[in-house]
C-alpha cells in the first residue's frame, strides 16, 4: 500500500481504537462530571468535614475503579480490522486491498502473467488513493439508553453558568475539606446601587469600585436628596455594615452568606461598606439639597377685556414644579372702615404649561367680577410647589380686584345695593328697602317677570330675622344673577361654562390624562364655544331692538375672528393630541384663551355700527359706478356718429371719380360692421341717446372722445383703488379699465371705428360689475353680517387683512391686550410624520420578538407621550 494509503489505514485504526475506548471511559467521566457539577454548585463545603471528606473518598474511589477495570478489558483492534475499516467506509465489497499484499504465484517468469499481475496491483494501488476513513462511531446511544448523559450536560451549563465568576474558588474548597463545615468562608461580594427619587426623572446608579475614578468631574458624585441606596453582600465572616461619615448602620442578615441593606440619603459625603473590620468598597459623594421653587410675576396682574383678572407667571425648580397657585387678600390697611365678610382668602389655581416642567411661564384667566371683593384693592401673591411640598412665594402685588360695569339701569342700581351687603352687612334692612323700591318699578326692566321674582326672594331673605349672617352670601349671588340677567341675558352664564371646560382641559392635558377624556373634554369645549357665540348674538340682536348703545372701543385694538378660526384651532388641537404633541396642544389652548377673554362684550354691535358705515359707502361707490356707465354710454354714441360722418365723407369722394385707396374700399364694408356694433351700444338708456342726438350740431373729434375716454378711465382706478382698501374689487371693472385703454389709443390714432367694439366691451363690463356689487350689498343685507366679510366664507378664498396682522387679525406685535408668545402651530407635514412616528412606536410595542428592555423603553416612551 503507498504512503497515502498507509496514512488512512492508520486513522482507520485509531477510530476502531476511540471507538472501544470512548464507552470504556464514559462511566469514569459522567462521575467526574457530577464531581464538577457539585463544585461549581458551591454544595460539597455545605456538607462538614467528614461528609465532605467522605464524598471526596467515594468519588475518587469509583473514578479509579471504573477506569481500571474499563482500561484493563479495554481490547485492541486486529491488524487488518483496519483494512476492512477502509473498505467499508468506502464501499468497496469482496476485501479488494487484501490484493496488495499478495504476490504472483505460479510462473512468475511468464512475461503474460507478469503483466496481468502488474496492472491488477496498479489498479489496487489507484483505488487505494480514493479511499475514505469515515467519522468514528462509539454506540453510546445503545449504551445509555436513558439519555443521562444529556442530564448531565444540561446541569453542567447551568453549574458554569453560576459559578464562574468564582470558579476556581469553589473548585478550592471543592477539594480541600474544612472542619468550619457548612460555615465555610466564602469571598465577599458587594453589589450597590442608588435609586434616585422617581420626580427627578433620573436613572439609577450602579456604584462601582472604579466610581470616583469614573466621574466626569473628577470629584465626588452626585445624588439627589431622598435617594435610595440598596446594598447587597454575599460571602464573607461577620455582619456588614453602611458607614457614612463615621455613623455605622448594620445590614440585615438573609441567610448565613447573604445580607441586605435599602436606606434614604439625605446627608453625607463619604459613604463606606465594611465587614469584619474591612472595607469593601467606599465612596466620596455630595448629597444635592431639593431647593425650593423659584416664582414671580411675569407680568403685572391686569384686567382682560373681558374683565376676568390674568395673571402671568414665570416659575423655575431643579427637578420640576407640581403646581402653581395665587392667593388673593385683602388689604385691610386700605379699607379699615370696611366690614367684609365671606372668606379670607381666595385661592386660585394657575394652569402649568406641560407636566412637571421644570421652567413655566403661562397665564391664567379667573372671573372673580361675581366676588364680593370686586372694585376693591387687594394683595396677590404667588405660590409654587414642587414634588415633595417645598414651596417658594413671589412679592406681592397689590392691585384692584376687576369689576365689572354694568350699562342697564337696573342692573347698576342692583350693584350698588350687593356692594352695601359687603360694606355694611348691618344695613338689611335699608337694603331690602332700596331693592323693593327697584321691583316696584316693573317698566325699568320691561316687565321681566325673572326679575321681579328674584328681587322680592332676596328681599325676604334679608328680612327675615331667623337669617344669620350666612345668608348675605347667598343674597349676594342672587343679586349679581340677576343684575347678570338683565346686562346680557345667557353671555355670562356661557362664558362661565366656557372658561370652566377650558379650565379642565388644560388641567387634563398638565397631567397627562387619557385621548378618551381629552377627546370627551374637546367636545365638551367645542360646544361651549357654540353656545357663547350664540349667546353673544342673541344680546346683539336684543341691545339693537331696545336701543341700547355698546361703550366706546378703539377699532384698532379689537380681536377679528370668526367661527371658521375657532374651528380650525380646535382641529388642530385634536390632531396634536392625536400625535402626542401635548404640550404644543396646551399652548394653542392658552391662546385661544387669550383670543377669547380679549374679545369684548357688544363686539359684534361694533362690527354692525361699522357695517352700516362701509354699507354707505358702498351705496355712494355704487352711485358713482353707475355715473361712469352712463358717460360711457354717452361716448359710445358719439363715437358711431364719428364713424358715420367719415364713412360719409369717404363715399362722396367716391362718386365725384376720386380713386379710392384700400382704406377707402373696406370702409363701406368696415362701416357696416361698425353699424351693427353701434346698434348694440344704441340699446343703452333713452337719457344718453338724447344727450347724444342734442350734440349733433357740436360733433366730437376724436382727440377729445381720446381726453375723455382717458378721464373716465381714471376716474374707474380711483374707485376701484377706494373699493379695494373697503372690500374686494369685481373683477369685472378690472376688464372694463383694460377695454377703456384700448378704446382711448384707438382714438388718438383717429380710428373711432376700431375704437367701438372695445367701448362696447366697456360697457358691458360696467354694466356686470354693477350688478355683482349689487348681489353682494343684498346677500350682507340678508345676512345681517359686516361688509368685506361675505368673501371670508366661501371656499377656497380669505378677505383681505391688513399686513401688520396675523391670519386671525391680531396685532404682530405685543400691544399688551394679549400675549403673542411662540408659539409654533405644526404644519400639516409635522403632524402627519408624528402620527407615523407614534404608529410605529405601537407596533413594535406589540412585537414580542424584540428585546423586554427595548419594548418596556417604547412603553415608557407611549405612557409619557
């Protein structure tokens, strides 16, 4: 056989070797397994000295008499065991490579036979070289039957898996036995971390050995007052101990090798775990003090135009506010002959930008016009709290509590005796008196039957001598409703309803509340809105049937906004509440607060009284429309009469054998066309064809239907520049000043018949124009609204505004009626991608394939968003 030949037979012996050996020795390694298993396990220390040292005996025993006897019966494989080894790995049948070790026997001298001889070893020798040698194949499976050796496999993943940090350790004791027995000394291991309070939003700290080394600073580290520190150690002798600043606190003992320790920080800078004399690890760190809340006036306490009283803030805190108040007193230094009674605080809560935000500024709207207190001089002081309690107060303000006035009459007088309730609560009787006086009047108040109820029912209260002092509140409340009842009928109990949803809602969206309830808030909101607006047109309508003049107000200072602007807002406030922008959603929130409270009671009486001016207006750009068209009209006729007289003249030179040019055969034929256009222009009024027929004698060149063709279109530019600064511009005028145009060069280049066709188109187009602008005085007519808005509420088109204002008509910039701030209204874009980016962040939430921590992250994410 050659020498690669050789190589295989030799790998083939030593698989039929590892074949009988490898059963021989899996009895002495499955007992050195279980030995090593139970090491790792930490279990033969447990045991005692003797029991341990007897399990040690018995395992080595068995493991030397199993090898023995295994090795000793061990047999070895025969020569040409190989051989077949080789032939049946590679398949071959009938023992082919016994034929390289025989030899030619009979006649080996006949030159025939020598060469048959030689080619049959040539072939053995070729066929050696594609011989395979396998894979060995012990049979252990048909040995172990029970599958143990899988058991005992799977125990030793799990004994590596526990012990080996230590391992060599536990293999130590594994085979040294210790009289301590199951109290044998194990290494101490430390485990520490700091948990942080859940406010701050910080993470929790890992302390390590290397943590001072490892601080960006270089120094101590940093923990928040009020964290938790959690220590655990297992092994070592003796019970540890928390060291901090030279104060021991021992930990608790769970079991012999395990003990624990969870306390609070509140103050230290050194921070050392010792057991049985030693330190384990030790720490230099800064305890970081929980400070106060930090809040003050960002903004002088005013009255809004709606006389609620706002206030502005701006507040600050390390780890995040959690919440804000204003407290109202009254300032009895001013007022020491006044004997208030009622409450002696009012507390008021402010709204916060977003949850638990560690800098705010926001302002709040309180109607406090119903509290006894209104029209006098009172202190406001701010306060701020955080997560456990700290507060911080700003200076305080001292301003004159809103009031509100009152234009009825009745609803005055009414006022006035409530106040005398507050001021002089001794004074019942009086009182009642003065009220009964105001019921006896009915026609004051047109006979309301509401009225007169509820005066003769605050009456009988304050006469009643049963009635304690109690009872000037509840007079009070019914005096200021009915004074309310009077003013403006359903507006204030509206607005009422309507600060009160906005109020919840910002609350809601501050604590971070379900879609479902900000959802059920929204519609809430939306249809307050509803009824304050209707409300607010039915006192329109009621003040313009009894005559009653709205105050006096400044044009420029006035809010422009209709329905369609509050709408959209609050679409976009559900579709950032939809995305998760939250806190973007309360801004928008506040500002539509702010757009409301500046809107002023008889608003819309305003917008009426200035109505009927731009309505006279258009009356008179309506009459001087209509000026133009007739004098154009008047130069129409004179034009074709100018076209006449030249084509007149043109065929009389013709009959006297003049040689007419190309112009002058076109013009009969040119004349004709000219002739049926003037027909069309002659269908004007009666007034100007007479006019025209009276101008026969003094004909008009065409230089001055030229001057006053360009006159009349002149005098168009100006009105239309006069109707653009009112309102929109039909576009039919527009037309009518380019055919004006062309009309007037036609003239000047002594042309009236090509000069015809575009004063007609003129004519026409005045004619057009004036009729639009008539549908559109009479559609405002009809629908009792301000002229120069009827284009506002069709599709697709806006009404014009004024540059130094924003699409809802406030002043760009900070008049002090409201608060512009920043903020940014998302774009349909913006939106669309964080509703995509808050859909995925679902999706993998519910994808069970990936990670626990990155879907509890993307729960953490959805919960706080």
């Amino acid at each position: 056989m050659g020498i690669g030949g050789g190589v295989k037979q030799r790998l083939a012996w030593l698989n039929l070797f590892w074949e009988a050996l490898w059963p021989a020795l899996w009895p002495s390694v499955a007992v050195a397994g279980l030995f090593l298993a139970l090491a790792l396990f930490d279990i033969l220390p447990t045991l005692g000295f003797y029991a341990h040292a007897a399990a040690l005996a018995g395992f080595l025993i068995v493991f030397i008499g199993l090898t023995w006897r295994n090795l000793r019966r061990l047999p070895l494989p025969a020569p040409g065991a190989a051989l077949r080894r080789l032939e049946t790995a590679s398949g071959l049948t009938h023992r082919p490579l016994s034929g390289l070790r025989d030899s030619l026997g009979s006649n080996p001298k006949d030159p025939m036979a020598a060469a048959l001889w030689q080619a049959h070893q040539t072939r053995l020798r070729t066929l050696a070289r594609s011989l395979r040698v396998g894979y060995p194949s012990p049979g252990l499976a048909r040995r172990d039957t029970g599958g143990l050796r899988a058991a005992l496999g799977l125990v030793l993943v799990i004994a590596v898996a526990i012990g080996w940090p230590d391992a060599g350790e536990r293999l130590a004791r594994a085979v040294t036995p210790s009289f301590t027995g199951g109290s044998t000394q194990i290494a101490p291991r430390l485990d520490a971390w700091v948990n942080p309070p859940s406010y701050t939003g910080m993470a929790p700290l890992y302390l390590r050995k290397d943590q001072n080394t490892a601080d960006a600073a270089g120094g101590a580290l940093s923990i928040p007052t009020g964290s938790k520190l959690l220590a655990q150690v297992h092994g070592g002798e003796g019970q540890p101990a928390l060291v901090i600043d030279g104060q021991r606190t021992a930990f608790q003992t769970v079991d012999p090798i395990n003990h624990r320790l969870e306390l609070e920080l509140t103050q230290g800078s050194s921070l050392a775990i010792e057991q049985n004399g030693k330190v384990l690890q030790s720490w230099q760190v800064t305890i970081v003090p929980d400070r106060a809340p930090d809040i003050a006036f960002a903004s002088d306490p005013s009255e809004s135009e709606r006389h609620a009283l706002r206030l502005e803030y701006r507040a600050t805190d390390d780890y995040g506010l959690e919440k804000v108040t204003a407290s109202i007193r009254r300032v009895a230094e001013q007022q020491p002959e006044a004997a208030f009674v009622g409450e002696e605080t009012i507390e008021l809560t402010l709204p916060m930008p977003a949850l638990a935000p560690k800098q705010a500024r926001a302002a709040g709207y309180h109607d406090l016009t119903a509290h006894p207190w209104a029209g006098t001089p009172v202190g406001v002081t701010l306060t701020a709290s955080d997560a456990i309690g700290q507060t911080g107060r700003s200076e305080r303000q001292v301003i004159v509590l809103p009031e509100r006035a009152f234009s009825h009459p009745v609803a005055r007088a009414i006022i006035e005796q409530r106040k005398r309730l507050t001021t002089e609560p001794d004074q019942r009787k009086g009182i009642a008196d003065q009220l009964a006086e105001i019921a006896s009047r009915p026609q004051l108040y047109n006979h309301d039957t509401v009225v007169f109820l509820a005066l003769k029912t605050a009456i009988a209260r304050l006469l009643n001598p049963r009635n304690g002092p109690q009872i000037i509140g509840d007079a009070q409340a019914l005096l200021w409703d009915t004074a309310l009842h009077l003013e403006d009928g359903g507006v204030s109990l509206a607005e009422r309803d309507l600060r009160d949803i906005q109020r919840r809602l910002q609350e809601a969206l501050a604590r971070d509340a379900s879609d479902e309830e900000l959802q059920r808030l929204m519609d809430e909101l939306e249809r307050a809105m509803d009824r304050f607006l209707e409300a607010m047109q039915q006192q329109m309508e009621q003040m313009a049937e009894q005559g009653i003049q709205p105050e006096p107000f400044d044009p420029s200072q006035m809010q422009q906004i209709d329905r369609q602007d509050l709408q959209r807002m609050m679409d976009q406030m559900r579709e950032m509440m939809r995305s998760g922008a939250r806190d973007k959603a309360q801004q928008m929130l506040s500002q539509m607060q702010q757009m409301m409270e500046n809107l002023r009671a008889g608003m819309q009486q305003q917008q009426q009284q200035q109505g009927n001016q731009q309505m006279q207006r258009q009356m008179q750009q309506m009459q001087e429309l209509q000026d133009l068209t007739r004098r154009q009209q008047q130069l129409l006729d004179q034009t074709f009469r100018m076209q006449q007289q030249m084509e007149g003249q043109g065929q009389q030179q013709s009959q006297q054998g003049q040689q007419p040019g190309e112009q002058g055969q076109q013009g009969p034929q040119q004349g004709q066309q000219n002739r049926q256009q003037g027909q069309q222009g002659r269908s004007g009024d009666a007034q100007g064809q007479a006019q025209g027929q009276g101008q026969q004698q003094g004909q008009m060149t065409p230089q001055q239907g030229a001057a006053l063709q360009e006159a009349l279109r002149r005098a168009l530019g100006d009105l239309m520049r006069r109707m653009g600064e009112a309102g929109e511009i039909p576009r039919q005028l527009g037309q009518a000043e380019r055919s004006m145009r062309d009309s007037s060069q036609a003239l000047q280049g002594n042309q009236p018949g090509e000069a015809i066709p575009s004063e007609n188109e003129a004519l026409d187009q005045l004619r057009s124009g004036a009729q639009q602008m008539a549908e559109q005085m009479q559609q405002q007519m009809m629908a009792g609204r301000q002229p120069g808005q009827q284009g506002r509420d069709q599709a697709g088109q806006r009404g014009q505004q004024r540059s130094d204002r924003d699409p809802f008509g406030r002043p760009l910039n900070n008049d002090g009626n409201f608060a512009t701030g920043d903020v940014q209204v998302p774009e349909e874009a913006d939106l669309q991608r964080a509703r995509e980016i808050f859909d995925e962040l679902r999706r993998r939430s519910g994808d069970t394939s990936r990670p626990d921590y990155e879907r509890d992250y993307i729960d953490r994410l959805l919960r706080r968003f």
